[in-house]
C-alpha cells in the first residue's frame, strides 16, 4: 500500500477476528455498527488506518478497539491480536446475579430434587405406600 496504510474496516473486522466471515463485516457495517474515531459510517469500504478507533456495537457487548496495523491475512488469533489494542471498558462484576435473567445464582444440588429424592419426599408425605397390611 502506498503512502498512508489504510485498509477496508469490512476486511480488517474479518482478519482481526471480530466476526466470522467477511459478508458478516459488511452486513454489521451496512447495520451501522461500527464507528469509526465517533463517526458512524456504513459502507463497508470505508478505509481504516493505523490510530483509528472503532467502536462495534455486537449483540451482548460492545467493543472498543485502536488499530495498530492493518492485516495482509485472516491468521491465528495470536496474529489477528497484533492488529488492535482493545480499549473497551472491563465488565461488571457479577455478584453472584446470573446473567439470563437476574435471579440470584442457586447453590448446586439446591434446584429441582432428582426422581430419588422426589420418591423419599413422596414416602414422607403419602407413608409407605405399602397399603397391604390386612
């Protein structure tokens, strides 16, 4: 590349790794995903050069990444970490609240009883079950 290194952001998310294949870079750029250095953008090839921030918007988090190179191949995750420096901001912590739905996370062997201990708890309540004694 001559002059400034720049790169299309669609090709760079696919070699560092953000999403799975290159068509899937380009739907979450067309979606108005990714911003790059503040600057919403959605055309997928939008150039991206070494000292931009991209900011992705992905279903559960968001992520925040400087760019420190552009890529020449999609490579192992070792290579693809060498392209950015991630910024985001650390996770909360998760003070035992399950992340699904909010409820306090249960103890193991504390949820529904197994088909056993429902039998044990059946004899407590109805008695033997063993009605034959005449």
């Amino acid at each position: 590349m001559t002059g400034e290194e720049r790169q299309r952001v669609d090709k760079w998310l696919f070699f560092a790794r953000v999403v799975k294949s290159r068509s899937l870079a380009a739907k979450l750029v067309s979606g108005g995903k990714v911003r790059i250095n503040k600057d919403k953008i959605d055309q997928p090839s939008q150039g991206v050069k070494p000292g931009d921030v991209l900011t992705i918007s992905l279903e559960r988090r968001i992520l925040i990444y400087r760019v420190l190179s552009v890529g020449t191949r999609r490579g192992p995750a070792e290579e693809a970490q060498t392209l950015y420096e991630d910024i985001s901001p650390p996770l909360p912590p998760k003070n035992g609240i399950s992340r699904l739905d909010g409820l306090p996370a249960r103890d193991a062997g504390s949820g529904r009883p197994t088909k056993r201990q429902r039998r044990q708890v059946d004899r407590l309540m109805h008695g033997d079950g063993d009605d034959s004694d005449s």
